[in-house]
C-alpha cells in the first residue's frame, strides 16, 4: 500500500513552518512521528494535498520542569516518557501509560503532541491529559493561544486546533500530594484500548483535594467524568466515596458495543479501572510520589 | 524528491516521491530484499530497520521523512562471512521456522542489546512485543536473544576471540 500523492515540505525551523501553513493550512496535515498519520495515508483514509513534516524541529522534543509545570515538547516521544526515572516519581501516570501506546518500534518513533493532536478516541495520552488538567500551547503566526484539555478535543479525529496553529508544548501542573494512575485493557500488544481509564488525585491533609478522570475508547472522543472528579473533591478518600465515584464515571462513558466486548462489559470495565486506579493513585500521592 | 541514505555502512541517493515509504525504497530502489513487507498496517514488525541504531518499522516511514539518517537493514548485521553475535543466537537455538519475521526479530533484538546487554526474559518478550512470528516460534527467539548476549557478554570478557566467537558460535 502507498499513499495518494502530496507535496512534502519539512521546514527547518517553528516559523517556517507556521508560515507554511498560514498558506497552505487548509489543505495541510502535519506530521510529527507519522505513526498515526502515515497508517491513514496508506489506507487513503486522509488525503491531504501537501504533508508539513515538523519531525525536524527537535527543540519541540523534552520535557523541562519550571512554574510549578512540567512543560512535555510535543515532539516528545513516547519512548523517552516511558523510560524517564524522573517522572516515575515526578508523574507516574506519564510513564505507566506510555508504556502501553501501541508497540516498542511505535513508540520509539511516535510522540505525544502527534498523538493528541490525531484525537483518536482511543488513544491514550488525551485522557492521561484531561485526568491531569493539561494545558496545550497552539502556536501560529498570531503567537501561542493556551487550550485547555477539556477543551481540545471536539469529536472524533478532531481538535480545537485551526489548520494555521501547530501544538509545541503539553503543560502539566505538578502539585505535592499529587499521583495518577492509568489502567488499560487491550486483547494484545498494539491493539486498541477496549477501555482505559486515567486517574490523577491531588490530597490535602486526609482528604481528597481535588480529583482528574479521563476515560479512553469510551465515547466519540476522549471523555472528561466530571461528576465523578466533582464527587470525591473534598472527600475523605473512603472504598464508598471511591465506589460512588466509580458508579459515576462509568455512568457518563458512552461505549458501543463491538468485536472488543459489549457496551455493558465496558462500562463496568470503567467502573472497576476507576475504582482500582483511585487506590493506586492516592497510595502513590501519601508515598510521596507524583 | 531527494533522498540522501546511509544504509549499513554505504551512502546511497535517490530521487522518489514523498509519499515512497520507507520499505519499498529499501526493497525496490536498492534492492535489498532483507527487509520484508508482512501485514502493511504496522502491526507486525516484518518490516523493523534500526534508524541510527533505534528499531522503527519502515512500512509507516517515509523516505523522505529519514533522509540524511543511517539505517542498518539485517543485510547489514553480518561482517562478510562472519554472522553477527544475534545471528549466531538464531542459528544455534532454531530462533526462526519459516524466516518471515527472522529479520525484525534480529534487529530489535540487536538494538535491546545494544542498549540493555543482559536483559531478563520478561525483558526480551517486551522488546519483541511489536514483532509477531506466525509461526509461534517465541520460545525459540527468545531463548535465540539470549544465547547472542551470552556469545557478547563472552567476547567482552575477552576482546581478541571476539571474531571467533562470532564467526563460530560461541557454544
């Protein structure tokens, strides 16, 4: 298989590329790792008249902690999260759900900015970011514009991103007290999540401070459980405020039923991994890690 | 479009389209029929090179989009004669029945050693975990993965039968 023909420009520079496509963008996809792009390409699911290749631009790439933030480049690959010692302590959930994107080879090529901004609804990294309260820096001709994570992703394959912005930077408070965890059920290495569930608990005291649910392959896109994150906000973390929580995320997942399991089945899945992911998380925020 | 490579140890150039992928400019331009197209979706790994030593899967490359990179295909593992440490492993231990997959699964078993030189099982069956063998024969590539650490790990306690060992075993 090979892709429909398209103009190929791999600018050596942010500004060339933001330039490109304040010209060309509506007719433009960019590529970073090409992981999830190139698939769609060969399959002619996307036929795009001209590729903007941003895999070049590698100051795009690391993760720096400054402000109270770890600032995650969107060039960062999952590879390099997912054997980072320091956000194993620093995030945990960074790592413990890099480790499950696709495959080894995928994830020694594709990054997280390409994976967010492709908005599969079963990837994994936007639920990890909505649990975090991730913020994401669009830059164009016009600057940078901050989107919040809740409001990035707008339906399936689709973002808050306009076609002249190129996502450069992840931003993820890191608090004390402050762990997640991600739990995903796949039939095998590189299949889709046929759910997963993302948690990141913030403890003041003996209370929950504030709580992050992201939900992945439960919906048209990765979905935010508000009312479960609103009702453990305050609470002490006992197993009835972790399993109302849990009735609530699972609650708000809209799976459908399909050839990984029925809808049923998966909304208790939900229900289980939120309620197993909260315990994890608030063990690792009193450990101090996170 | 120009496509500037170095492929196990020799530049090569080309003129392609963008949207040539990386395996059929390795298979078609320079003929070096190695490396193998299996599924085609990035599932199976049939098609691992190691891109300035990291294995990646060519079929979800561009060619374009590595140029100026050096890639080692499994024509490349091998120093004339003398197989290389991993191909040694795959010889003695039976590591591959019909072959399909044999190319993957030495790259990416040559770059965990690389980067990991005494890794645990659990280590090797995660490094491998994007390269399916339809023949089911794990136990062999593994075991296969392990023996080239050992035939290394030999021939850096003693550095002047490092060929040797290479070239004959290492048993």
């Amino acid at each position: 298989m090979f892709p429909a023909a398209f103009d190929y420009r791999a600018p050596a520079s942010l500004a060339e590329a933001v330039d490109i496509l304040r010209q060309r963008g509506e007719e433009a996809k960019v590529m970073a790792g090409g992981q999830s792009l190139i698939p769609l390409l060969k399959l002619r699911f996307s036929q795009p008249a001209l590729v903007v290749d941003i895999g070049r631009l590698h100051n795009l790439a690391g993760i720096e902690r400054r402000d109270g933030h770890l600032h995650v480049g969107a060039l960062t690959k999952h590879v390099d999260i997912e054997r980072s010692t320091e956000l194993r302590s620093l995030c945990p959930i960074l790592p413990e759900a890099a480790h499950w994107i696709a495959d080894p080879l995928v994830r020694n090529q594709g990054t997280v900015g390409g994976s967010v901004c492709h908005a599969d609804p079963a990837g994994d990294w936007g639920s990890v970011m909505l649990a975090l309260g991730a913020d994401f820096v669009a830059h164009s001709e016009a600057g940078d514009r901050v989107i919040h994570a809740a409001d990035f992703f707008a339906g399936p394959f689709t973002t808050a991103l306009r076609p002249d912005e190129i996502l450069t930077e992840i931003r993820i408070p890191v608090a004390a007290h402050s762990a997640g965890a991600y739990n995903k059920l796949e039939r095998k290495v590189g299949d889709f999540a046929t759910v997963a569930v993302a948690v990141q608990v913030t403890l003041d005291g003996g209370k929950i401070k504030s709580a992050g649910i992201g939900l992945t392959s439960v919906g048209d896109r990765n979905l935010k459980a508000a009312d479960a994150e609103k009702s453990l906000a305050g609470k002490e973390p006992t197993d009835a405020a972790i399993a109302e929580a849990a009735r609530l995320a699972a609650q708000a997942a809209e799976p459908k039923s399909d050839i990984r399991g029925s809808a049923e089945y998966k909304k208790d899945v939900v229900r289980v991994f939120v309620q197993r992911g909260l315990k994890t998380a608030i063990t690792r925020a009193r450990e101090g890690k996170g | 479009m120009e496509v500037r490579l170095k492929v196990n140890g020799v530049d090569h150039m080309g003129d392609v389209e963008p949207r040539v992928l990386l395996v059929d400019f390795i298979r078609t331009n320079l003929r070096l029929t190695g490396t193998h197209i299996g599924c085609d979706t990035t599932s199976c790994g049939a098609c691992t090179v190691l891109v300035d030593g990291t294995p990646l899967k060519s079929c979800t490359l561009l060619a374009v989009q590595v140029s100026g990179r050096s890639i080692t295909t499994v024509e490349g593992l091998a120093a004339g004669a003398a197989m290389s440490p991993m191909q040694t492993g795959f010889h003695e231990e039976h590591g591959l029945q019909c072959g399909f997959c044999t190319p993957g699964m030495m790259l990416v078993g040559t770059a965990l050693l690389e980067r990991n030189p005494n890794p645990t099982e659990d280590e090797i069956r995660w490094a491998i975990s994007g390269n399916i063998c339809r023949c089911t024969g794990y136990m062999n590539i593994v075991k296969a993965i392990q023996h080239a650490a050992a035939i290394k790990a030999a021939a850096a306690k003693a550095p002047p039968a490092a060929e040797a060992v290479a070239a004959g075993g290492g048993k």
